[in-house]
C-alpha cells in the first residue's frame, strides 16, 4: 500500500513537472516573455537548472530584451515627441528584467550569456521627458473646452502622477481635468466625527447657491436623483471638530518714553491675552462612480480663532505706546462659545469647500 502510495505521489511530481514545462513553454511561443522568465527564475532559483530550463531562460530573457531594444532604436528615430513615454517604459522593462535575473547565482548568469547594462541614465533622461511631456499635452488639452479632451488630459495627469506622485501642482490639474470632463456630479456629505451635528450646521458647510449648482458645463445635485449618471461623487468628509480650552494668559512689563527735556516718563503694563479656537478637518474625496473608488483626495482644514487683548497702566499714561493705548481702552469680555465658534469655523470651512468643488483651488488652510 505505501509503495502504491509512493508511486502516485512520484507520478503526480512528474505531471505537475511537465505541466509547468508546458505551461513556460506555451508562454514563450505566446510571445509571453516576461511571465515565462518569472516562471523559470522560480524554478532555477529553487535549484531545478536543467540544461532545457536554462536554455528556455536564456531564450525568453535575450528575445525580450531584443525586442525592446530594437523598438527603442525604431523610437529614438522617429522623433516623435510622445516617444519619450514609451522609451521610458522600454528601458525600466529591460532594467526590470535584469533585476530579476541578477537575483541567480553568478555560475548561471555566466552560462546564459548575461551581461549587466548600466541603465539608470537613460531611465531619468527618458522619465523627466515624458513627466515634461504628459504636463504639456493635458495643458493643451485642457484649454480646447472639449470634455472627451479633458478626460484624455485626466488619463495622461494619472499616469504622470504614477510615475511622479509629488509632481508640481499636479492634485490641481487632475481636479481641473475631472472638473472639465464631468457633466453630472453629486455631492453628498459624511460626518466621520462622534459629534451629532444638526441639519442647521450641515447646511452651513453645504451652503451652496443655484449658481455654484449650475455651472457653465457641470450641473451638480445635492440629493441623488434616480435615472441620473453621475459622473463622480464629491464626498465631504468631516473628520474632525476640535474646541481648545479657554486661554488667558497675563503678562506685565515696563514702558518708557522721553518726552522734550521732561525726566522719563515710566508706566507699568499688566496685559490680559485671551484665546481660544475651533478648529475642523475634512477631506473632499472625489470617487469615480463606474469603478466606485476613490481618485483624489484633498484635505480641507479650518480654523476659526478668538484672540483678544486688553490691558490696564499704571503709572504715567503718556509713557505708553500706541498699541497699549489702544487695549487699555478695552475691557475684559466673555469667551465666545464652542457654539459660535463652531458656527464660525463651518462658515470658512463652506468657502473651502467651495473652492475645491466648484472652482479647482487647492489652499488647505484657512485661518485668522
């Protein structure tokens, strides 16, 4: 019984060998070069370097590397602008290639006829072209006012932010991009924060007129409405509300001042600093609806600040500055309340909002 057992076991080893030698093998007469090179690296690399995996190796990896080399001589004559893409992509496919082949030991790297190629100059020459030339041609899409341009311009700005994610003022042009491209956009609004806000606060952070709803190109809707294609989802996403303690902080110090052949005059300062915020975090995620996933995120923060200031003198009036002149004047007052200041905080937060939704702008920051 166990030696029935054996044989099966050995039987399905030599099936299961054929089966992959196959399955590499119909690879390369597929032209699959790359996938059949990941399958024989596996293989050599757990110790199985047969003469025919060798040599299948060997194939895949010189005809993929051939191949690459002359469409990159084909490219680099042609001229063409937008060559620089492809040549980049050529050159960080052969540079890929030999990554992974360099991971065998030295004694099969020389029996394959490898020798290394020093690559990266022409990777960063053909990368910052074609970073150049994908910024170009999405700005030169994005002025035709054509709404298939600019979803051509978007295609373009996402794989330049692939290949350089902090890219200048790239979140700007692929906003602008899905702006230009969007005929029909719902906004819809999330509170992530454990404070239960009333309708009276959402409508002040989504106080949006008929004019900010019926722009030139896109129309947007605040509810869904059935039988509509929604090109994208404007969700808001409220993260945080963070109220600060009331802050009163005193401070005393001297001031002097010489007036004509009189003696110095001097008066003593006591200033009273009050302070307190309110400060909102949100995002605004922009989710394309045909794959229902998140394309571009920006942050939105607010800060709605009281600071107020008076002070009493003691000692000769005319001693003091302007400035203390002017809090001197002023009396102690009550701190606002996290109400106020929260109402005030979602009102900044809106015109952000507005910013990013409507009008493209990026500023992440409000405050006083």
């Amino acid at each position: 019984m166990k030696t029935l057992v054996a044989n099966l076991i050995a039987i399905c080893m030599v099936v299961l060998i054929l089966t992959h030698c196959q399955s590499t093998d119909k690879l390369i007469e597929n032209k699959l070069y790359d996938r059949a090179i990941e399958q024989l690296v596996q293989k050599v690399s757990s110790g199985k370097t047969d003469d025919k995996t060798l040599r299948s190796l060997s194939e895949a990896y010189h005809v993929a590397n051939q191949l690459d080399h002359d469409r990159i001589q084909l490219l680099k004559i042609s001229g063409q602008p937008e060559s620089c893409i492809e040549l980049f992509e050529r050159y960080s496919a052969i540079d890929a290639r030999q990554n992974l082949i360099k991971q065998l030991p030295e004694t099969v790297l020389k029996q394959m006829n490898i020798v290394p190629l020093d690559l990266k100059p022409q990777i960063a020459e053909s990368n910052i072209k074609s970073q150049r030339y994908l910024f170009a041609k999405a700005g030169e899409l994005q002025k035709t006012g054509v709404k298939k341009d600019a979803k051509t311009a978007y295609d373009l700005l996402v794989k330049l932010k692939t290949m350089n994610p902090t890219y200048p003022e790239i979140d700007d042009l692929l906003r602008q991009a899905i702006l230009n491209s969007a005929s029909t956009i719902l906004v819809t609004f999330k509170n992530n924060t454990p404070i239960n806000l009333s309708k009276e606060e959402i409508h002040r952070m989504l106080n949006f007129s008929q004019e900010d709803l019926q722009q030139p190109n896109t129309i947007y809707h605040l509810d869904k409405e059935e039988n509509t294609i929604y090109d994208y989802v404007f969700v808001i996403r409220l993260k945080s509300i963070v109220v600060s303690p009331e802050r009163t902080a005193n401070r005393s110090y001297t001031e002097q001042k010489q007036i004509g052949d009189k003696p110095v005059q001097t008066a003593i300062v006591n200033e009273i600093i009050m302070s307190k915020s309110c400060e909102m975090k949100a995002s605004v995620d922009i989710v394309e609806t045909v794959e229902n996933e998140i394309i571009l995120t920006t942050p939105v923060n607010v800060v709605s600040n009281f600071n107020y200031t008076y002070a009493s003198v003691k000692g000769d009036i005319q001693a003091i500055s302007e400035q203390t002149a002017m809090n001197s004047n002023r009396s102690a007052i009550p701190f606002p309340s996290d109400i106020l200041l929260v109402q005030d905080a979602s009102k900044r937060l809106n015109l952000l909002i507005k910013r990013v939704i409507f009008k493209s702008e990026t500023e992440q920051k409000i405050d006083d």
